[in-house]
C-alpha cells in the first residue's frame, strides 16, 4: 500500500510543479535544512498530509468493493424513471461501490493519511533536488493516465519519475 501511494503521490506532484515547490518548502522549513525526521516534524507538515490525502482521494487504495445486505432496506432515492423513488435492497442482495468515483465528489471525500508514506514522500524529496517527468511521451494530466483496475488502482504504464 505505502509504494502504491508513494507512485501516485509522486506521479502527482511531477506533473504539478507548483505543488511540488510548494511541499519542498513545507519540508525544508519544518526540518530546517536537516534529514533528521521525527514524527512529531512530519505532524507539522501540513502541506505533506494534504499531498497524500489527495493522491488517496483520487487514488483510492481500494477502487470498487461489494458487500450483501444484512436485511431488507430501502434507499431513499434512485429508482423510477426520474431516480427519484426508493429503492427495495432485499436480504442477502450484493451492493457494490466504487471509491474510485465516490472520492472524485468532494461531498464523499473522507481524510487518510499515512505516517509511512509521509516519512517516504519527505525523504524522496529530501534526498533527490529534482524530481520531474522523464522526456518521452506521453504527459497526460491527472485523471486521463491508462490504469490498470485490479484489486488496487495502479498506473498501466507504472510511475515513471526521473529522481537526479
């Protein structure tokens, strides 16, 4: 899990410059030009735990999941013509759901964060000055990347980010 966020966190942040400068500076401010890391400096990185909840939010560890339900409900709306009817979810019925697309609408959107992860996004960027993307197409924006959905939402194309 924690190299899957790292990939989409750095895959990110290569193709948003600003954001990358801007995380740079959070880490350079709050470890005062130090490698030493504690957890107690990465909980004042802000701007780090706002960088993984983003790349989880967008790139949620799990992407779909099915669940039965434990006794007959109703849901409040979705059925009709109009979607606007309940709808009947009898006993037993599989309901699946996608993380994926629920965590695109900010009104579903819940925080996660990763002291693992932040350690290891803080000492790429320590350690490597340049991170940018490598020279070969394609540079496509965020969201419009080939995946490949498989039990985790990962890049089809892996995570291609030059470290100099």
């Amino acid at each position: 899990m924690t190299a899957r966020l790292m990939s989409w966190a750095l895959f990110l942040l290569v193709r948003l410059p600003e954001a990358l400068a801007k995380l740079r500076s959070e880490i350079e401010l709050v470890t005062e030009g130090s490698h030493e890391l504690s957890r107690a400096k990465i909980s004042k990185m802000n701007y780090l735990r706002c960088v993984i909840n983003e790349s989880q939010r967008l790139y949620p560890q799990r992407p779909v999941n099915i669940r039965a339900a434990t006794k007959t409900t109703f849901l409040p709306s979705g059925g009709g013509l109009d979607r606007r009817f309940p709808v009947l979810i009898p006993k037993g019925t599989g309901v699946g759901y996608s993380f994926y697309h629920m965590h695109r609408l900010k009104s579903s959107y819940e925080e996660f964060a990763l002291a693992e992860a932040s350690c290891a996004i803080v000492r790429t960027i320590q350690t490597f000055p340049e991170l940018r993307l490598p020279p070969e197409p394609p540079s496509v924006p965020p969201g419009e990347e080939k995946q490949a959905l498989t039990f985790v939402a990962m890049s089809a194309e892996g995570c291609k980010v030059l470290l100099e």
